[in-house]
C-alpha cells in the first residue's frame, strides 16, 4: 500500500478531503473513546494551522494531526489520530515526525497526551511538563519538547 502525507491550511482542502479528517477526528475522539466535547474549537480556522494527513493511494484518510501557532516561539500538535483499520502501520509516528519539521522554527512543542501514551510520544522527545489533568472523562499529561 502507498501512503501518501499531505498538509494544508484548512481553506486549501478539498470538501471531501477535509470531511473525512474531521469524520476521523469524530469516530477517534468522540465516538470511540465517548468523550463528548466540541472537537471544532475554532483552531482549525486559524492562519497559523496546518492540517497534516496520512491518505492511501486512492485518497482514503488513515490519520491525521493539526498543527497549532505556525511561526510562533511556542507551537502545538494535538488531534492526533488514526483510523482503527489503519493502526498498528506507524503512521501516526510518520505524521510526528512530518508535525516536527513543520515546527522546526519553534523553541517548544506542546502537546496534551492521553496519559497512556507518555513513552509514545517520549520516543520523539517529549517529556512531561506538568500536572496530570482530565480532559472529557480520559486521563491527560502536558509535554513538551523544547530545542
């Protein structure tokens, strides 16, 4: 199978294209885990934001990340998520990697972590920054990666 990763601003994505990241986001998020909280924050919109996907050769979402504060000393990866037919490929950690050289420019990288996934995310230098918080019911740590 062929993975292709793509970014755009959300102004430049397709309809369909940015219909199933969000359907993604949704069936990961809100359906799955049943945590119910407004997944459209308002982020998405901003000019600073960058959506990056994982697609297959025929156009398919797999997995997706947003990154939040492009430009800015401070930015942010979060709505990392994968389609539960395509996990177990790596391709959230090929969508990491792509969401560091996108933040490249930045003194730290945030994220919220589900609890359970610390040593993932360590892999690629977080580390925690903080308390550990519940976010819609499901355990979260802030980390952070600062260069």
């Amino acid at each position: 199978m062929t993975v292709i990763v793509k970014e755009a601003a959300l102004a430049d994505i397709d309809s369909p294209t940015l219909y199933a990241i969000l359907k993604l986001r949704v069936d990961v998020f809100i359906v799955e885990q049943q945590s119910a909280y407004p997944d459209l924050d308002g982020l998405d919109a901003a000019s600073d934001t960058l959506f990056v996907w994982a697609e297959d050769e025929h156009g398919h979402v797999m997995a997706t990340i947003r990154v939040l504060g492009l430009g800015a000393p401070v930015q942010r990866i979060g709505r990392v998520a994968t389609a539960a037919d395509a996990r177990g490929q790596g391709l959230a950690a090929v969508l990491m990697r792509r969401g560091l050289e996108l933040t490249a420019d930045a003194d730290t990288v945030l994220l919220g972590a589900q609890s359970h996934l610390e040593d993932w995310y360590g892999r690629f230098g977080f580390a925690l920054d903080g308390e550990p918080y519940d976010e819609d019911g499901i355990p979260h740590i802030p980390m952070s990666l600062k260069r």
